[in-house]
C-alpha cells in the first residue's frame, strides 16, 4: 500500500510539517529529511487514533497485545487540526491490515476546505468562500422557473410605473422652455399649456401609483410561493437526512434554514430580484436620454462609477464573512432558546433560570453586537460610495450652468438633465447596496443548497427487494464506528432465530444502542453484513424495512395532540377498535378512559400531562399497533416504581411472543424471559448464552449480576 497525510507535532510537542506514511508494508513519520518513526507492519494488529490533552497520537498495537493497549508504540503526535486526515489514515491501514485490500483515502466528511484549508462552519460541508456564485443564482432561477411568467409579468408592471416617473422631467423641461421661456406664445396659451402639463403630470404619477400597487401585490404572492416551495424542499430533504447528519447540526441550525434562510431568499427575489430588470432598462433608457441632451455632461455623471465599482469590488471579501458570522450567531441563539423552551421543566427543577437567561442573554448580545458592527460597516460605506457616485452632480451644476449661459443648451434641458440624474442615480446607487444583499442572501443560498444536496449517508438501492422479515436475523463481520477511525462494533458475529428474544448486556458505552441502531438501520454499516432472512438489509427498501420494526425507547416521546393521536401514529389508518385494542394490550386502557377527555385528552408537548409510566405504555400501545415483525426494546421499563412496571412487563411479555426481539435493559432481572443473553463489551461479543450458562462461566455476565445484587442489599438496608 502507498498513501500519506500529514501531521504537525514533533515528539517534543513544536509544531512542524511532517509526513505520515504507510508504503511497503511500513508505517513511517518523516519531518524533512529526518525519519522520526519507521515500524513494519507485520506482528501489528492495528493503528489507532488516541486523544491526550492539548494533542492526539497515532499508534500502532502488536498482536496480542494487553487489553489496555498499555503496550501500544507510538508514531506521531499531532493536533486536532489533523485529527480528521490521520482518523481517515487509521481507518485505510486498519482495513489493509483486516483484509489485505489497499484502499485510497476519503476527504468525505473532513471538516475544512480542499481548495482553501479554511475550517468549515459548525454544522456545515461548504466552505462559504469557494462556493461558486454564478451557480448558486443558477439553481435558484431553476426553482424559481414555474414561477418566471409572472415574475417577468410583475416586472412589466414595476417597469411601467418606472416609465411614466421618467416622464416627469419631459413635462418639466416643457412648462420650461415650451411656456414660461417662450414669449412669442400668448399669455392664455402658455397658461393653458402649463395647466395642461400639470394635469398629464397629476395623471402620470397617478398611474405610476396603481402600477407599482399592482407589482407590489402581485410580488408578495409569487413570492410567498417561492418561499413555501423552498421551505417544503427543504423540510422534505432534512425528514431523508440520517440520524448522523441530523446529529452534526442543532435544532436551532436547521429551524433557521427551514424558515428563516428561506424567508431571505424571498425577500430578495421580491425586493431585488423583480427590480433588477426595471433598473437595468431603466439606466439604460436614461443614459440614452442624457446623451441625446449632453454627451459632455453625460461623461462626467458617469466618471466616479469605476471607482465606485472598484470599491465594492473590495468590500466584497469582508461582507461575505460578516454576514456568515452573523448567520452563525442568530443560529446560535436560535439553538439555545429551542433548548431552553424544550427543557424549561428541567430549568425550573434545577432552578437554573438565572444561568439559562444569562446564557441566552449572552448569545443574544454576541449576535447583537454582530449586527450592529455590521450595520455601522454598511452606514459608513453606503453613504461614502453613494457619495461618490452622484459626485458627478456637482459639477453638472457647474458646467451645465455655463453651458446654459453659452446658449450651448436650454435652461429646461438643464432642468430636465438634473432631474434625469435622480433617474440615473437611482438604479446605480440601487445596483451598490446589491453586494450587502448578496453576501445575505448567498449565506442563506449555500446552508439552503447544502442540506438540498446533501449526499444520502444511507443509500437506496435502485431496485430494492421485497420487504420480509420472517427468516433468521445473522451479523456477519460487522464494525461500525460513529467516527470511521474509532470503532464502536468490531468483529460482530451472531444468528438470532425468527421469533428468538435476545437480551443485550453490557456496561454503559460498550456498543448495546448501536447494535439495535444498525438492526433500524439508522446507520450504516462500514463492513460486514446484516441479513434478515438470507437478504442483505441493505438492499431493501428503508422505509418499508423499517415500517415492519417497532420501538420501545426508555425516553418516551409523544406528539403534541390526544392519546388516541399518538397511538394511531404508528398506523394512522387504523380503526378505533383496533387503536382501543392496542391500548387494552399494552395494559393502557384503564387509565386512558380514567383522563378528563379520555382517548381525546390532550397530552401536552413530549406528553408532560402524562405520568412516565402513562407515556411508556402509550409507547408500547403504538407499537402492539404496529404489529411489528422485529421488535426492539431499549430500556423500555426503566425508573419505573415496581407496580407499573409489573404492568408494562405484563404488556411486554404479550408484544414478545412470536416477534424476533431485541431487549436492552441495565437492570438484569427484567431479561429474565429472553432466549439468549448477548454480553457486548468494548465493542465486542464477549459472551453469549442463558441466564444460567452465563453465571456457570463467571464471566462478566456473573460480575454485572453480582454487583447489582450488591447494590440492592445495599439499597434495601
């Protein structure tokens, strides 16, 4: 094999630019010309990633080597600025060293930028600085196709109303030069003729009015629908994310890109957007005007506009890194108070809520003070680069005025001229508060098209099998690591019979969760397979797969809506007798039609009107209605006081029979009806086997049973 990355610590803790390799069935750490670390691989079982304060190293552990890996030698040190690049390093020498297979390096998932090495924003996979802008503009005009027609019909409108305000100046220039100059007219003609051009003026901004009123109107609704087209797009693609990629993101973070990031785009199609043609054409229109009157006086309005270009052009850089912090900050925010609203029973108990205001407090002053830098960056270059731009206005007074003098022009063409500038300026200094827009609205447009493209961590298949899951359940060779470089599962082998109740024990970390999250499918796995019946799970379809699975998590969760709402969750077809009999076999009847509304009793948002007990049986009520093939029970009876979870057992042992199930459960007694008993210990099937064989082999199975009888004579004293 022959692949490198780089790492930036000596043995001695200074920084360098060292070279990690793996070539010839060597591992080898070279700063320059100096080889630091040479080790062959043979006699290496693998290389791991190990975190130290302040640092990280990689090391290699021989075969057989003490279950500490006290023994392990290392390569290289390094900081977490490398910890991605060598984690995905471990990974490729660790499946050389499993399989002999060489396999290249992936930047997939790597948290800074290829191109320009900048880290990427929390929550994010694109760099905000790379990102290209001609193409992001492309895909929203794309969505916004269906919509063009009446955009370009609204625009029409706004160009109208645009036209008949340009119009103003030719009657100006005419009650000028046509009646209030022109003597030879006698005084009732020119009167008449000044009154008339005061009506046609009154009627011009009139309909000025009623077009922009109907541009206006019809801008909101298109826009509206855009925004709601942007946000379902959205939603629809976070529901598809998996459970990994929802997990890199907070709340607060995705809540702002479903609404508040889409809001922004539509306020630019509506606000800039429709505009930007009416401006262009009307600049354009204009210029040919003010040639016509001044070619001379035109060049000088126009001479301060490269410069004024050149200028934005420079701000650019720094407007875009602004409003990216400035995202960041409000998501921030946005995050703490969903947490604070969602944990306020918590915030309470704790009587925390000084520190929980303070710390949103905080969050909203950092935000603050964001905004307000940014708005005191733009109140001082806008109105500098406004200022530069109608420069050219003082000396149209200046020259224009002598020229008038000279008989070069009409004193009404003057007029006309400086009121064709307010024409000219307008849609230029329009055109340079564009770069504040922009960098809001591209921010908004990369964190939008990010979780749009996100690449599926969990493929599907194009011709996915039929759904079954009768047949045995086999693990063969799986490993699964959150991170690739630090596996949680290693080496998982097992056959669980159809119907068979498997009860999987172990300390708290040592990969139980996982297990039954790789059985859900929420993750996928890195090798190895998962069969259900002789077929691979990964070739069917997720949905189906796991519509034929029911849950019972030890933290119950419970829409806001009735009882009857939340058990019909699991089949929202079903009939209420079916949903009463779900109820009655989870043991949760009796206490459903004891509530104020009975079936149609409100819960509360995460079933804070039920007692915990309540909420685990409603729990297992929507499963029963399920009728679930696989059924996977995760601390489903925990700190529950000993009558109701007779009661929830009792429910339990019913939902079990005939279903293959999967049952965690620290407190051991309440396995005492599974088939086998799975010990799982770092990562690995340490034991498998009865409540009895296990205690005959006084293995770990024994000791966990030992010192839970220990604590209970202690607890019972």
């Amino acid at each position: 094999m022959d692949t490198a990355v780089h790492f930036d610590m000596m043995p001695d803790g200074t920084l360098c630019h060292g070279k990690l390799m793996a070539k010839d069935n060597k591992i080898s750490a070279v700063c320059g010309n100096e080889i630091l670390f040479e080790h062959s691989l043979e006699g290496i079982e693998e290389i791991l990633l190990r975190s130290h304060v302040g640092c990280c190293s990689a090391e290699l552990v021989p075969v057989n080597s003490s279950p500490d890996k006290s023994d392990s030698i290392t390569v290289c040190r390094f900081s977490m600025t490398c910890v991605e690049e060598i984690g995905e390093f471990c990974k490729v020498v660790n499946h050389y060293l499993r399989t002999g297979e060489e396999t290249q390096i992936s930047t997939e998932g790597f948290r800074t930028c290829p191109k320009c090495g900048r880290h990427y924003a929390k929550g994010m996979t694109t760099c905000l600085f790379c990102a290209e802008k001609s193409y992001l503009f492309k895909r929203l005009a794309k969505l916004s196709r269906p919509y063009l027609p009446g955009l370009m019909f609204t625009g029409l409108f706004v160009m109208l109303s645009s036209i008949c305000m340009a119009l103003l100046p030719v009657f100006n220039e005419k009650i000028v030069d046509g009646y209030l100059s022109n003597t030879a007219l006698p005084v009732d003609e020119r009167v008449k003729g000044i009154i008339f051009c005061a009506v046609m003026m009154g009627i011009t901004q009139v309909l000025s009015k009623v077009f922009n009123i109907i541009s206006s109107r019809r801008a909101n609704k298109i826009g509206g629908h855009i925004s709601n087209d942007l946000r379902v797009l959205v939603y629809d693609k976070t529901q598809r994310l998996s459970v990994a990629s929802m997990s890199a993101r907070t709340s607060g973070d995705l809540m702002k890109r479903i609404s508040g990031d889409t809001e922004k785009v539509k306020n630019f199609i509506t606000e800039q957007g429709i505009y930007f043609l009416d401006k262009c054409v009307m600049f354009v229109v204009i210029l040919v005007i003010l040639l016509r009157i001044s070619p001379v006086l035109t060049l000088i309005v126009l001479a301060p506009v490269p410069v004024v270009l050149f200028a934005i052009y420079k701000f650019w850089a720094r407007i875009k890194v602004r409003y990216e912090r400035q995202w960041r900050c409000d998501s921030r925010a946005n995050s703490i108070l969903h947490d604070i609203v969602k944990g306020i029973r918590v915030v309470k108990t704790f009587g925390n809520e000084k520190r929980e205001i303070q710390k949103f407090d905080d969050a909203s002053k950092k935000l603050a003070q964001v905004s307000i830098s940014n708005e005191h960056m733009w109140a001082l270059v806008f109105p500098l680069l406004s200022f530069l731009m109608g420069i050219g206005e003082f000396f149209v007074l200046y020259f224009g005025g002598r020229m008038v003098l000279s008989g070069k022009i009409q004193a009404g063409e003057l007029l006309a001229f400086s009121l064709y500038l307010a024409y000219i300026y307008g849609p230029l200094r329009w055109m340079s508060s564009i770069p504040r827009r922009l960098g809001e609205v591209m921010t908004s447009l990369i964190k939008i098209f990010e979780i749009i493209d996100e690449k599926q961590d969990i493929e599907e298949g194009e011709n996915p099998l039929p759904v079954s899951l009768s047949g045995d359940i086999v693990f063969k060779d799986v490993q699964f690591g959150y991170k690739p470089y630090e596996p949680v599962l290693k080496d998982i082998n097992l056959e669980v019979k159809q119907g068979e109740m498997i009860g999987l024990v172990g300390h708290s970390g040592a990969g139980k969760s996982t297990l039954i999250n790789l059985v859900m499918r929420l993750y996928e796995i890195d090798s190895g397979s998962i069969t259900v019946g002789g077929n691979d799970i990964r070739k069917m379809g997720q949905s189906e797969y796991r519509e034929k699975i029911g849950v019972v998590f030890q933290e119950t969760f419970l829409f806001t809506g009735s009882v009857y709402d939340n058990i019909a969750y699991a089949r929202p077809s079903a009939t209420p007798a079916e949903v009463i009999a779900a109820a009655k076999a989870a043991n949760a009847h009796d206490f459903i039609i004891k509530l104020s509304d009975g079936y149609n009793t409100i819960v509360g948002e995460d079933g804070h009107n039920l007692s915990g007990g309540e909420r685990q049986r409603i729990s297992i009520a929507r499963a029963v209605l399920r009728n679930p093939e696989i059924l996977i029970l995760d601390e489903a009876t925990s700190a529950l006081d000993p009558e109701t979870e007779e009661a929830i057992q009792e429910a339990l042992s019913r939902l079990v029979k005939g279903r293959t199930t999967f049952a965690i459960a620290h407190r051991l007694s309440t396995l005492r009806n599974a088939d086998r008993l799975v010990v799982i210990e770092k990562g690995r099937i340490a034991e498998v086997g009865t409540h009895r064989e296990l205690l005959l082999q006084d293995g770990i199975y024994a000791k966990l049973v030992m010192a839970q009888r220990q604590t209970s004579k202690l607890t019972n004293a």
